[in-house]
C-alpha cells in the first residue's frame, strides 16, 4: 500500500499531472516490489513552493509504504530524484523526501486495516 505524493512548483496541465501520477506507480512498484494495484500517487504541480529562497523548479515529495526499511531510502530517494530531473526537470538538489514506514494496524483500507 505505498502512497507516494509530489508536490511542485513546475507548471503542469492536468493531463500531464495525471500521467505522471500514473508513471510513478509503476516505479514504485517496481522499487518497493509491490504490485501496481497497491500503489496510490498523486502529483500537484502549479504549487506555491519556494527552496532556499528561490521559486526555481523544486519539489517535496512523501513515501509512505508499510515495510519501508531506512536501508533502502538511500536508493529509492536516488531513483525517484532521477524521475523528477527527467520527468519534470526538478534538480535533485532541489528535492526532499520524507519517507515513512507505516505500521499495518496504523493505516486502513476496505473498511479494516492491514494489521
């Protein structure tokens, strides 16, 4: 049940957002080895988002997963740093990740939770 959300100062039309959206969720399954029919993303572009003073192209992005082990950060905030440069052309340097592992009984789905 990974959730990944981007938020960003770059100027997206709806449809690209959506598409983006769409590609980030078969990035994360692949990266966290979760199917595809568990992932949610949402992509907000057109953000009021400043970095360091500046409202060059930056982004904030939220990784939460149930499972999520603080080894693997290191290479997940690598690839999705990657997506965002060619995607959106979002500087790495210009990104931070908040990642989060969840506890199962701590997040719910279909009327109950997953623990």
């Amino acid at each position: 049940m990974p959730y990944l959300s981007v938020r960003t100062n770059v100027f997206m039309d709806p449809s690209v957002e959506r598409n983006v959206a769409v590609e980030l969720s078969t990035l994360m399954s692949e990266l966290l080895g979760k199917g595809v029919d568990w992932v949610m993303t949402e992509v907000m572009g057109n953000r009021a988002l400043a970095y360091g003073g500046s409202d060059d192209p930056a982004a904030f992005v939220r990784l939460k997963s149930i499972g999520l082990k603080q080894s693997d950060c290191p290479e997940l905030s690598k690839a999705i740093c990657a997506f965002l440069v060619k995607q959106l052309s979002v500087p790495q340097n210009r990104v931070y990740i908040e990642f989060t592992d969840l506890d199962r009984t701590m997040f719910g789905w279909d009327g109950t939770t997953f623990g």
